[in-house]
C-alpha cells in the first residue's frame, strides 16, 4: 500500500519546468528540495553568503510548516556554496536556526548553481514525532 504524499510548492517555475515540489512528508519524513535565497523571482542577498543563508532558512522553515513540521524535526542539512571560503558567514546564519537543533551537515563547493548570483544552496530532511 503507497504511503499518502503531502506537498508544498513555492511556485517558482523551476518546479513545473523540472517537475517536482519544495517539500514533501511521507509518513513521518520530510524532506525539503534544494533552497536558494530567492524571493518573487528575485535573488535575496547578491554577493552576500550571510544573507542568502538566512533567506534559504527561512524558506525551509516557511515549507516545514504546513506539512506539520518545524526547524526542530530536521536532522540533517546539506550545504552547497559557489565559495568554500565563505564558509563562517554561512555557518554563522545556518547556526541561527539550527543551533538548538544540532543536525548533522555536510558543506560542499559546487562550481555553480542555477544563477550566477546564487551562492548558496540548502536541503533539508526532517522526521516528524507523530
């Protein structure tokens, strides 16, 4: 028997355009697609990891929420940056979220990502108490 799915989507164009959502929760996992700083087509934050990084969390968090989930079920993030040595100003941000929470991490350089602008780019998975 097929477990139900639960979806979110952000509506960027990418999603239709490559065919899949910003969240899903099947069962008790959530998982959050990669997550750029973007906000109404716009990117946040352009030559700022910080800013980006902040924006990204708050992406995630706002995609948690409505499938009945928080920054405090998720138990790992993984991190691509166009600059490894950027680092502290995307470990400063993500620990703003997630420094209670303590997940494990991976950090990864990426020679690039959708839009030259962005600098960061951000999954997330989670798994719900039910």
């Amino acid at each position: 028997m097929a477990m139900e799915r639960k979806r979110v989507y952000s509506g960027a164009p990418w999603e239709s355009a490559m065919g899949y959502c910003r969240a899903i929760r099947i069962g008790a996992l959530v998982e959050v697609s990669g997550t750029t700083a973007m906000k109404d087509g716009a990117v946040v934050g352009v030559h700022d990891a910080y800013a980006q990084t902040k924006r990204i969390c708050q992406i995630i968090q706002e995609a948690l929420e409505p499938l009945g989930a928080s920054l405090s079920d998720v138990f790992r993030t993984r991190i691509y940056v166009t600059d490894i040595t950027r680092f502290e100003e995307v470990a400063r941000a993500h620990g703003e979220y997630f420094r209670e929470v303590d997940p494990v991490s991976s950090m990864v350089e990426v020679r690039s990502l959708i839009l030259p602008e962005l600098l960061v780019e951000i999954e997330a998975h989670a798994l719900v108490n039910e």
